[in-house]
C-alpha cells in the first residue's frame, strides 16, 4: 500500500513595494556630475583678442629682427624718401648678409642693396642696382656696382662689394617709427608688455570650463527615501532602507529554500510509493 500523496503547499511571495527598494548596483556614472562654471562672453573675448595681439607680437618680432639676423643681416629704418614709393619714410627693412667675394656674382642688375657710402660712416644706403661694371680694381675686386634711388634724378657713386652690407629682403610699411619709439622706452614696453601677459593669463584663469565633480554618495543609486515634512531627508534614512532591504533579502531566500525542500520532500515520496510492491 503506497503512501498517501502530500499537497505542497503554494507559497506566496511577499511583494515589496518597488519605491522602497534601493539597487545596491552601481550605476555607470552615477554621482558624478558636468558642472559649468559661470564666465562671461566679454572675458572670453578678451582672451581671444589678448591671444591675437601676442600671436601678433611674436610674429612682428620674429620678422624683425631674428629673421634677418639668422640669415647674417638686419632690419633697418628708412629715414628719407629716396627709394619712394616703394619704400617711404618710417618703413623697415630687412637685408640678409652677402660676403664681399660673393657680391659680384649674386647682384644682379634691379637688385636693392644696403651699403656704407664711406668706410668711416656708419648710417647706411639702400639703393637699387642700375648698372655694375667689371675690371680688376686696386682694392682686389673685380666690379663696380651702380645704384640709385627710385626717387632720385642721379646715381651713387660707384660703390666697391667691400662696401656691401646686405640684399634687401622684406619691407614692412611704417613700423620704423614704432621700433624707434620702442627703442628709447624699454622699461616702459616691458612693464606694458608684463601688464598685458598678466590680464591675458587671468582673463584665461576666468573662461568657463567645464569640470567634472565628485557628490558624496556617488558609488550608489539616488536616494529614494521619503522626505521628512519639512523638505529635508531624515537622518539615517539612507542606512535604514539599506538594512530594511538586506532582511528582505533574506526574507526571499528563506522563502525559496523552504520551497526547494518541500519539493525535494515531495519527489522523495512520489518514488518511494512508486517502487513499493
């Protein structure tokens, strides 16, 4: 006579209100959070144009002066208006440095060319090339170069490679007078200069950025827990629903392993009643 079958009974599961349970799972990102920090368009302008002016500089700088002396020349001031108008008072102009062996082949006919009108005078000429004659002369050259300016009725004196300072490169209009002006007022361009390079770093310290910040509680879900009536969280609601949903937890896998055993029991009596005789 086989056993008599058991019912097992249906267990229900507590259903949990989903608003109360917080994930212990860590969101990607969460907690963290893009701030943007106020600025002001009229300091973002003035770093554009504080960055303009100093790109500026820099340039006007290099073409100046390290341009010219890297090729052996230099950059000089026009002061009369011999060559006008291509080159007018207040201009500047760059010449890049020639050896006097090299004159007589380099220079050519149209060429401009700074040179020393005496060796005892040190103001210098730029002219341009209108003829060159060839010979052998008494100071161990072997040409003479013609120049003259554009604006002048009359050429220079014949002038000897030993003379020659330099091939004219670049002129750069009315920056002549600027230089000169710079020339008798470092101190005065330096502290300028200083004053402009601070308001350009702190107009650059005031731009808006965009920074990433850390909020206490960042390695969880958002909170969930109820307001208190006055607007504010109540202290150690966050540790209460943590401890409320770890003893749910537990409550769950109580439930499911009693579940298991009632099912396991049930199996074990089904087949016992089936092999008896």
């Amino acid at each position: 006579m086989g056993h008599p079958r058991q019912r097992v009974p249906h267990v229900k599961e507590k259903k949990v209100p989903r608003n109360r349970i917080r994930s212990p799972r860590t969101r990607p990102g969460a907690g963290l959070r893009l701030a943007r920090v106020p600025g002001s368009l009229w300091q973002a302008l003035g770093a554009v144009l504080g960055a303009i002016a100093a790109g500026v500089i820099i340039v006007v700088i290099a073409t100046l002066f390290l341009v010219p002396r890297i090729l052996g020349g230099d950059s000089l001031t026009v002061l009369t208006g011999s060559m006008e108008p291509g080159l007018g008072p207040g201009d500047v102009v760059a010449v890049r440095g020639i050896a006097p062996e090299e004159v007589c082949e380099d220079v050519s006919i149209g060429d401009i060319v700074t040179y020393y009108p005496t060796p005892n005078d040190p103001a210098l000429i730029t002219h341009r090339v209108i003829a060159k004659t060839v010979g052998n002369y008494e100071d161990g050259t072997s040409c003479r170069l013609i120049l003259q300016g554009d604006a002048n009725s009359a050429p220079d004196e014949p002038v000897s490679p030993e003379q020659v300072r330099g091939l004219f490169m670049y002129g750069i209009p009315a920056v002549g007078w600027a230089r000169s002006w710079v020339e008798d007022n470092k101190i005065l361009v330096f502290s300028i200069f200083a004053l402009v390079a601070a308001g350009v770093y702190a107009l650059d310290r005031a731009r808006p950025r965009t920074r990433v910040r850390a909020i206490a509680g960042a390695l969880t879900a958002p909170d969930t827990a109820p307001p208190s009536p006055d607007g504010n969280r109540e202290p150690g609601a966050d540790a209460s629903l943590r401890a409320r949903e770890l003893d749910l937890r537990e409550r769950e896998l109580a439930l499911r392993e009693r579940e298991i055993a009632l099912l396991e029991q049930k199996f074990h009596s089904t087949a016992t009643a089936s092999t008896s005789p």
